[in-house]
C-alpha cells in the first residue's frame, strides 16, 4: 500500500543560521562527550544517528514506499525512523557515499530542530503514535523552510567552520580565500553561473573526498563561510 | 505468533547496535549491501538470509551461531547432510529426543559422546 508523502499542514519557526549552526555544534559536542573527539573530517554521521541519538534507521525502496520519484529520505518521529531512498546505497554507487551521508545529517536535523516544536503542537500528536505518517520528507531541489533549515543544519554538522579552516589551510598553506577568477572557468554551459559553478566543484573536489561529502556540499560551504569568493578584497596592510 | 523474520531482525540490529556497528559498517563486514541488512533487520525481505549467512552474522557479533539460526527459521548446513546420510535413525533419533529437557539433551550429547570416544578406543 502506497503511503501519502508528508504535506506541509506543520510549520516550523523562522530560525537564524547562527542558531542552526550551533546545534549543529552542540550535537557534536554531545557525541565528543559520550565517545571521543572528532578529531579530524570525516564526521562520523552514521554513529552519530544510530549509537548516539538511537535512531533506527534503514536504507528501503521509498519511491515506491512514498509514491514519489524524487524521494531522497524521510523521517518517522512516532517510530524514531530514519529511512533513506535505496538508490542511494553507496556499496552500490560508491560516487553517491557524499549525498548519502548529508542525507543522514538532514534528516538528524529535523530531528534536532523540528521534533520539539511539533511535539508542542497539539494537532501534530498522530506524528508521535506507532506507525505513524512521516513528519517529513526529502525531495531532490526542494526548498520549503524546514528543508532549508535541515539542509543548512547537515551542512554544518558535516563540515563544522574550524575544522574547514583547518583543512584549508593544511590543504591549502594559508587560511586565504580562493577567488573564483583564479580558477578555470570552462565554457560547459550557456550559463556563465553555471561554469563558474562547476569550476569551483572540480576545485573543492580533494576537500570534499576528505569530509566525505558531495563537490556541490563543499563548495556551497566554502562559498559560506567566504574561502570560496567571487574576487579577493585588497588587504589595507599588504 | 510474531514473524520469526522480525523477531530474527529486531535481535540483529539491537545485538549489532550494543556492539556498536553501524549499519553500513557492520554490512561491509558481513559482506552484504546495507540495503538488504535493512531489510533483513526489518523483516522485510524476501530473500531471508541463508544458514551460512546467518552463521557468519552471529559470528561477528559473538553470539552463539546454531541459536541464531534456528531463531532465523534456518537450518544448520551441517545438519542437512547428518539427516539424510541416515535418513531413518536420525529423524527417529531426533523424534524420540523430542520434547527433553534442554538439561537432559545437554546430558544425553554428553553420553553420545562419551560412547564415540569409547568406540574409537575400540577401533
């Protein structure tokens, strides 16, 4: 029996990026306290979700589940149930082990941010039963606010700013931004945006493979937090 | 009575979970795609593992391989082979030992094996 995807009758609040980010922080900080340091990329997401959090969590047929094409996870609040799309399985697409895993940290990031607020809204209560509906769920290029929030949340648990500092500039030898005019910009697109974005993905790709994440992740993050800039500001002391 | 096939995967993923693996982790490990160790711990597969695999599984974990097999509804590989190479003693054997005691069976292994060193002593 096909289930209805999740609509969109639960608002969530308006949340600045500064409170997401450190959630994101805080949640590392637990699991540093319980196991150990993370020391170095890659975060360990998957132990995060299941031996610390104790999310069940399985790898399942959800567009068919769901009756959705673009279905990519979702999550279970009632079952504490993360599911992801099985065409991500990266035993059997290894190239797909970034969006795997930034898939994971979203959904641990409607966990964080969202179970809480719905928990308080009476008329979400059917979330909270056995076999209940998914409260939400991951579609490829969706935008809506809490897919945003979720997003924003994985991107910051996966690629926490220091430890990207400091990757950057072991990589790097220097804490300096790359401006986008340095780099090759092919002619792939009609769109100049377009193959500045691929440019800038080719480039990041030795820091993504690190994190474990996707090129498109990491340059959307060194973009962030300005390693990844359109030009270079001139130094007033240089 | 519950799905032995849930009952199977709900005390692998709670054994796996305490021995601290994740699930791609402790796939890799059994040699199996995550997918289908999802599947098997949620008792949602068709294909439900092997005696072998089950073995394997268990192995991993520390637990007692032959328990975990029956638990999975599989039978040991081993034990196909000793029924048929005595198609009538056997089941006779294993019908009359039917409904002793998990005490008294320990006892009577004892006494079969007993009897199989004093019959090599013979030989």
């Amino acid at each position: 029996m096909k289930r209805r995807i999740a609509n969109r009758k639960y608002k969530v609040p308006f949340l600045p990026e500064k409170r997401i980010e450190d959630q994101a922080q805080l949640l590392l900080d637990e699991w540093a306290e319980a196991h150990a340091p993370i020391a170095e990329p890659p975060v360990p997401i998957e132990e995060i979700l299941e031996l610390h959090l104790g999310l069940d969590f399985c790898l399942a047929d959800l567009r068919t589940e769901l009756g959705h094409p673009d279905v990519l996870g979702g999550i279970w609040f009632g079952d504490r149930l993360i599911k992801v799309d099985q065409s991500l399985d990266p035993s059997i697409q290894p190239k797909l082990l970034g969006r795997y895993r930034f898939t994971l940290a979203h959904e641990v990031g409607h966990w964080r941010l969202h179970r809480q607020h719905l928990m308080d809204d009476p008329s979400a209560r059917s979330l909270f039963e056995a076999n209940c509906e998914p409260a939400f769920v991951q579609r490829a290029g969706d935008d809506a606010p809490e897919e945003f929030q979720a997003n924003a949340f994985a991107s910051r648990a996966l690629m926490p700013q220091q430890m990207v500092y400091e990757a950057w500039a072991q990589w790097r030898g220097s804490h300096d931004p790359v401006a986008i005019a340095d780099l090759d910009v092919g002619d792939y697109h009609a769109d100049r945006q377009a193959n500045e974005q691929v440019a800038m993905e080719r480039f990041c790709k030795p820091l993504a493979r690190e994190f474990d994440v996707s090129a498109q992740a990491m340059r959307i993050r060194l973009e962030k937090i300005e390693l990844l800039v359109k030009e270079v500001q001139p130094r007033l002391f240089s | 009575m519950a799905d032995p096939r849930k009952v199977f995967g709900d005390l692998l993923r709670a054994t796996r979970i305490a021995k601290g693996y994740t699930l791609r982790k402790f796939a890799e490990m059994a040699d199996m795609s995550p997918t289908y160790l999802s599947q098997v711990e949620q008792g949602k597969t068709d294909r439900p593992p092997t005696a072998e695999r089950v073995r394997t599984m268990a192995e991993l974990l520390g637990q007692n391989a032959d328990e975990w097999t029956a638990i999975a509804g599989r039978i040991p590989d081993d034990l196909t082979d000793i029924i048929t190479g005595e198609p009538q003693a056997m089941p006779e054997l294993l019908r009359a030992a039917k409904g002793l005691t998990a005490d008294e069976l320990r006892k009577l292994t004892e006494q079969i094996r007993e009897q199989q060193k004093d019959g090599g002593k013979q030989e």
